[in-house]
C-alpha cells in the first residue's frame, strides 16, 4: 500500500485508527491525562486542510471530466462563490464544484445545508438551462477514502471497478485486495462508490421512488433535486412533528419505497428517520451511499430487515404498530423467495 497517500487520507482523519495491540495496566489512564503538545501557529500562519493535500487534489484532477479546458482559455469568468470565502476547505469545494460550474450546471452556492463525516450538502444557483432555481451538491470528503476500510458487507454485494476501471464483482476478494494495495487501486474504489450511489438514484427516481432527482456526478460531487426552500433546507423525519392522521400514510409510503427498491436491486443499507427528509407534507428518501445489490449477495437480508425496522421504530411513536421482522420476510419473500437464514 502506499505509504504517502496513506498519511494524507488517514493520519489527518478527526477519527482514529483502531488498534488491537496489548497495552499496559494504567496506560489508557496515564495517556488521557497526559498534557497533549500542540504546534503553535506563528502570525499570518492558518491551519492546514488535509483536503488541499497532493494526493487529494491529484485524484480530484483525475476525476474530473475529460474535455475541462485549461483555466486560462475559459471565456467564464472563474469560479469564486462569496460563501466559500475564508473557509478552511475552500480548495476542495471549489475543486469539486468547479466541473459543475463549466457545465453550466450551477452558478453560485448558496449556503450549506448538511455536514457528516464523509460529505456535505450544499445549496447552489442553479444555471437556468436546468430549469431549476436551486440544486443541491453533495460532496465527498477524502475521509470517504479512510471509511471504505469497513465496508466489507457493502463492498462484496455490488460491482466495483479495479485499477484498470474495468467492472468486477463486488464479491471477489481478489479485486478489492487489489485496489487496497495502490493509490490509484483506492482512488478507483472510491470512484466506483460515489458512481455507485449516482446510479442508484438514477435508477430508482426513473422508477417512480420518492429520492431527488440527479442532475450529475463528475469526480466527489453528486448534483440533485434541493428539497426545501432557499434558507430553508426540509428537515429530517426524525426533527418533525407528525400529526397521528398523515402518519400512517407517510409510513406506507417508505414502505412502498423500499419495496420498489427491492424490486429493482436495490437495498438502502441504513435508512432511518435521519435520512428521510419531509417537505410540504411528502418524504423523500436520501443518502444511498451504502446502497447494495441484493441480487449479488443474499446475506443482505439482514441490512433489508434493519431498514424496515428502523422505519418501524420510528412510526411506532406515532401509534402504528407492526412487526417488523415479520414484514421485512413477507417483502423479501414476496420478491426474492425463502428468506436466507431459513434456507
């Protein structure tokens, strides 16, 4: 694996490595106690963004589409949204929104809508030939590269690519081996699951689901539908009080949503009220980045089932009562056969 690219994705990450080594009695005490030394800035001086790192910037590069012109022969003027001034990661956005912008996509950014730990939203300008007043972006942050090391169950049940770009099962330990051992074996990984999730929303919005309509995706930015009002992006489920009679019907439709899914080879992976968003009295499903392919692993039964009891854990405050584990196999089975752990 290689060492640098390793150092500018992981040692920078707000979360820590896991370890497994033997430590001494008192040791975890003794370090939390212990007074950590920090480097002192000098004047003028401002802190790092490990997303303007080399090797970030270099995949941004790579990802990029094909035909960008050189900054110096476009007829635009550059792009330089005012909102982005003085932020820290400023270079990573801008690297990663600037392909839109040449698009004639977007024309400004509007404000922030949602931060997590691997990407966040933002609400943009759309250009008038959309159609569109706003769209939201959402872009990946280059921890997306530290977090992959986990996705094991999410990993073998799609297609990826290797290092040549060329498609490979999800399922083939080779492969993903492979694109663990090189920079630009992990580079490819991450493309592959940023494209991954592009896809999967275009295919279930083209099937009538409940999810933003995709505009684009060029390298770590993802172009949506924005859901909400300028300044006021739509709440998650989970912040919203529902009155007990539009409950029952919000409830049926993410149902439906995740049956439709179902249907065309696609499980959410970690639906919950947080990443359903309500606006004007509709939900719309969000955030399939840990989407999987059913068709490709049958043991994500068990990440099917969690969705829909996660859905009914959260309904069951408004007085709807189901069985979940009941319903997740009366879906499964009705579109998939036996259920797996009965096989």
């Amino acid at each position: 694996m290689n060492q640098d690219f390793d150092q500018d994705f992981d040692l920078n990450s707000d979360e820590p490595a896991p370890t497994f080594v033997r430590i001494k009695a008192n040791a975890r005490e003794q370090a939390l106690t212990r007074p950590r030394r920090q480097r002192v800035l000098g004047e003028g001086q401002k802190k790092a963004s490990f997303e303007a790192s080399t090797a970030v910037q270099r995949w941004l590069k790579q990802q990029s589409y094909d035909d960008e012109p050189q900054a110096e022969q476009r007829k635009e003027p550059s792009f330089q949204p005012t909102f982005l001034a003085g932020r820290r990661d400023a270079p990573w956005i801008l690297s990663s929104l600037t392909p839109l912008y040449d698009q004639k996509l977007i024309t400004d950014v509007a404000g922030e809508v949602s931060s997590g730990k691997e990407a966040t939203v933002f609400c943009c300008v759309a250009h008038p030939d959309t159609g569109q007043e706003l769209l939201a972006a959402k872009i990946y942050r280059p921890r997306m590269f530290r977090s992959l090391r986990n996705d094991a169950v999410y990993r073998y049940s799609r297609v990826q690519r290797d290092e040549q770009g060329q498609a490979e099962h999800g399922n083939s330990r080779r492969g993903s081996a492979a694109t663990r051992k090189t920079e630009r074996g992990r580079a490819a990984q991450v493309a592959a699951w940023i494209e991954y999730e592009y896809q999967t929303q275009r295919l279930l919005h083209a099937h009538g689901a409940d999810v933003p309509k995709p505009y684009a995706q060029v390298g770590n930015a993802v172009l949506m539908e924005y859901i909400g009002a300028e300044g006021i992006p739509a709440p998650r489920l989970g912040g919203v009080q529902l009155e007990a009679s539009e409950a029952q019907d919000h409830f049926e439709t993410i149902l439906r949503n995740i049956e439709l899914a179902l249907t065309h080879g696609r499980i959410h992976g970690d639906l919950s009220e947080h990443n359903i968003l309500y606006w004007e009295g509709k939900v719309t499903l969000i955030d399939y980045a840990q989407a999987v392919d059913p068709y490709h692993n049958s043991d994500v039964f068990s990440l099917f089932a969690r969705d829909i009891e996660r859905v009914c854990q959260f309904f069951a405050r408004s007085g709807i009562e189901r069985n979940p584990n009941a319903l997740a196999r009366e879906i499964w089975s009705r579109h998939m056969g036996p259920v797996p752990d009965l096989l």
